[in-house]
C-alpha cells in the first residue's frame, strides 16, 4: 500500500495520493498564486505612482526656477523655497514609498 504524500494515510495500491488530496493541493496552488500575482500587481502600481509623483517633482522645480529669475532677489528664493515644499509635502509618501522600493 501506497502513503498519500499529502494527508499520509493509506492511499491504495500503486498509488502515492487519493484523488481529492491532488484537487486539494491545486486549488490551493492556484489560490497561492492568484493572491502573489495581485500582491505583485499592486506593488506595481504603487511603484509606478511613485515615478509619476516623483517625476511630477523634477519637472515642477526646474519650471520655479525659470520662473522665479523675474522677480529677482528675495521674492525670488522665498517663492522658490514655498513652492519646493509645498510639493514635497503633497508628494512626501509617494516619493518615500518610491525611494525604499529602489534600496531593495
């Protein structure tokens, strides 16, 4: 007699798995599966928000500088300086989430 390698119990003649132990262990294969490949597709998209949100950021900076050389002196580096950290606060989550995926 035959040990079932799932639940190890008698498995009949020539054989090393009851049929419903088999079906079992696919359909929690597939289920493993099916969660990983979401789990990986959310990260995905949380990485790829992340680019865009820190793409945003380099674009938007180079922009304030452009427009900060008209108004010349200390309007200057304050409006340069506010407008540095207002879009870093709104992106602060993003741009962290996006920089610890890269150290990984």
């Amino acid at each position: 007699m035959g040990i079932c390698r799932y639940c190890q119990t008698n498995a009949g003649w020539f054989s090393d798995a009851h049929d419903y132990c088999v079906q079992k262990a696919n359909a929690e294969r597939e289920k493993a599966n099916a969660e990983s490949y979401a789990r990986l597709q959310k990260a995905n998209a949380e990485r790829e928000l992340a680019k865009k949100a820190l793409d945003s950021f380099r674009t938007a900076r180079p922009r304030t500088n452009v427009r900060a050389l008209t108004f010349g002196g200390d309007v200057c580096q304050k409006l340069t300086k506010e407008l540095d950290a207002a879009l870093l606060a709104k992106h602060r989550g993003l741009i962290d989430k996006f920089l610890e995926n890269r150290r990984a």
